[in-house]
C-alpha cells in the first residue's frame, strides 16, 4: 500500500487521528522555540525532572485548579496512560472500558494481563447501568477508562448526568476513574460540559489525562496527568527510572506557544477547520449513502458510522482500499464484534477531499454483496 500505481488517483485517508498539515502553526511553532531558547536557555536543555518542564506544570497546574504537586507531565498523553497502568494495573486486576474504545487502550490493558470488561458507550456515553449492574454482580473494577469528550473512536460526549452517576459509582465500589480528555479543548458545538476531576474534588477518585497533541501538533509529544500528590510521587518515580525526564525541549516550546497566545490561535484554527469538516462529511453522507447511521459530533477528531446489521466491513475496508479511501474497522476498537461500524476521522483530511472520499467509500459500499433483509 502507498506506492503510486499509474492511473490511480491518491489515497484519501480517513484513518489517522491526526491534524492536517494546514492546521498546524507551524510559523507559531517556530516562534515559540526560538522565544524558548531566548527565555530560558537553562532549562530548556537541561534534563530536568521526571514531573516534566516545571513552568510548564504550573502552567497546566493553574488551568486545572490544583497546586503543581497534582501534575505530571510527560512525553504524550500515552506515555502518561503507560506509567497509569504499570502503577494501577496489574494481571488479573479487572478494567472496565468502553465499547468501543481507543485501541491502543486495549492493546495496553490487554499487554497488563487485565481482565478486560467493555461497558456499552451510548450516545450520552458509557452505559452507567450496565457498570452498576456489572458491579452489583461482583465484579470489582480497579479502574474505569473513560474518554469523556468526542470519544474516540466514536464522536460521543458523556452527559453531565451520567458524569455525576459515574462519580457516584467510582464512590460506591472504590474504582478509580481514569478521564481520558485529550479532545476536550475541540469543542465546537454545544455546551462545555466540567470534568469528572473538577465534579470529584479532592475525594481523589479521579485521574485525568490530557495533551497538546490535538490541539498543538503530535510530534511534540507533550501530555500530562493530574491526580493526587501520593499518585503523581509513584508515578514520578516510574517515570524517573524510565527516562530521567521527559523531553524538556519539546515542553518548554510548547509553554513558550502557550503563554505567548499560540493555543488560542492554535484551537480556533483547529475548531473551525473540524467544524466544517464535519459539516462537509455529514452532508457527503447524507447524500451519497443514506445506509450509513451516526451522530454528528461536537468536537473532537473522529465519527462512528454503522452499516445495516450483516455488512461486511472486512469486505468494505478491501473494497475501498482498491477505491483509494482508507478508514479503520469497527472492531479494532472493540475485543469482539464492530463489524458492521466503521471510524471516519476527519482531523487529516482537507475540505476539499471529503466529497471525494465519501463518493469512493459509497462506490466500495454498492460494490458488496446485497444484506440478506
Ligand atoms: C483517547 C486517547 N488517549 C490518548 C491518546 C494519545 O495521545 P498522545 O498523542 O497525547 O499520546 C489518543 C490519541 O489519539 C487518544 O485518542
């Protein structure tokens, strides 16, 4: 796959949950490292702490409303997930997720030994009855895997309803919740909604995670945990015997963009290019395969789109493939089943090769077999 076979048109790629390019500040990006170097020379090359790049920590400390010793930051919010579960998590410990869920959550819990059980996401997110009743019949969850805001792979948000519920749970049979937020800035339509970290105060059955990679760029590889100060001391000294400290080069850039204005200008531009984006694919959608169900999400990078009950997806990712448009399978995201649902992430395309996308995906979609009605 890749190479450029004469006559066939470029592959369109649904797949990554990545930024485009054009969304990226690049020239932001520049100035912020050359003000880096300017600003703090010392500490910007130097290896620096475990707990991260400290006017960057107090930066996010600040944002959060917590004293610094709650932050940890480090080299992407998987890195801090990583450090989470090697803390949290161990062989035979049972892990609630949601179904479906980000695959690399998987892979990590299922790399652990976990015992893996995947709670239904709903439009309004997990299914806060189904984890009462998985809890009522003795299942005792370690840690409940949450990403509250535009799900990925879904789309979805949790309602502020169900947040309260989930707290109360966490309560109830002593779980910790893990709020996965990397989305949370990428709002772009309806009302922003608190965490669960700022719902559970200091009760300390919350921790939380996030990054500039959606809202920034990936390649800068800055994420971050906030939890309580014994926490985020464990996991410091996980850290510290990983890699000393995390890439201080890259987290004093990123303070640099974000104290001199470069994350506002950077969300809007992110949050107006999605927003249109969405409105392109829904409408293409529409049009082009009325088969295809989901619900257009208010922020984020990613759509859930499912297919009538017997569609082979498998079948599908081929077809398209051979059409020149990518996308990942619905059960890449889940231990068993998805296959008639599909990830569209609309972050890596551009406006203009959404129509064409969807016209390939929807030729693909007519060249399978017949559901059996
Ligand atoms: C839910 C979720 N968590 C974590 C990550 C990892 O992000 P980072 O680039 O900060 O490592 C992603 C990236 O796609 C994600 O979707």
């Amino acid at each position: 796959m890749g190479a450029i076979i004469a006559g066939m048109p470029a592959t369109i790629s649904f797949a990554r949950g990545a930024p485009s390019l054009d969304i990226v500040d690049i020239e932001g990006l520049k100035a912020a490292a050359a003000a880096a170097f300017v600003a703090d020379p010392g500490g910007t090359t130097a290896y620096g702490t475990a707990v991260g790049y400290v006017p960057l920590r107090t930066w996010i400390a600040e944002r959060h409303e917590v004293p610094p010793e709650h932050v940890l930051v480090t080299n992407g919010s998987m890195q801090a997930d990583a450090f989470l579960f090697d803390h949290l998590v161990a062989a035979g410990d049972a892990v609630v997720v949601e179904k479906p869920t980000y695959d690399r959550t998987l892979l990590g819990l299922k790399g652990r030994g976990a015992q893996i059980h995947p709670i239904e996401l709903e439009a309004d997110g997990i299914s806060v009855d189904a984890l009462r009743a998985l809890c009522e019949g003795g299942v005792r969850p370690k840690l409940a895997h949450v990403i509250p805001n535009f799900q990925n792979p879904a789309g979805y948000t949790l309602s502020l309803e169900k947040r309260h519920a989930l707290l109360g749970l966490a309560r109830e049979y002593a779980f910790t919740v893990f709020e996965d937020d990397p989305y949370i800035a990428i709002r772009f339509a309806g009302e922003e909604l608190p965490t669960m970290l700022e719902l559970d105060g200091s009760r300390g059955n919350v921790v939380y995670a996030s990054s500039f990679s959606k809202t920034v760029a990936p390649g800068v590889r800055v994420g971050y945990l906030v939890g309580s100060p014994e926490l985020i001391k464990a996991i410091q000294l996980i850290a510290t015997n990983t890699y000393i400290a995390p890439n201080m080069l890259a987290q004093s850039i990123v303070y640099r963009f974000c104290v001199d204005g470069g994350l506002e200008r950077s969300i809007a531009t992110v949050k107006q290019a999605l927003a249109e984006r969405v409105q392109l694919l829904t409408a293409a959608l529409d049009r082009e395969l009325p088969e295809a169900e989901y619900q257009a999400p208010e922020g984020g990078y990613f759509m859930w789109v499912t297919f009538p009950g017997g569609t082979d997806v498998d079948a599908l990712f081929a077809a398209a493939g051979e059409r020149g448009v990518v996308f990942v399978k619905g059960s890449d995201f889940v231990l068993e089943g998805g296959h008639n649902a599909l990830r569209l992430a609309y972050s890596g395309v551009t406006a203009d090769q959404i129509d064409e996308g969807v016209r390939r995906l929807a030729d693909a979609y007519r060249s399978l077999a017949p559901v059996a009605a």
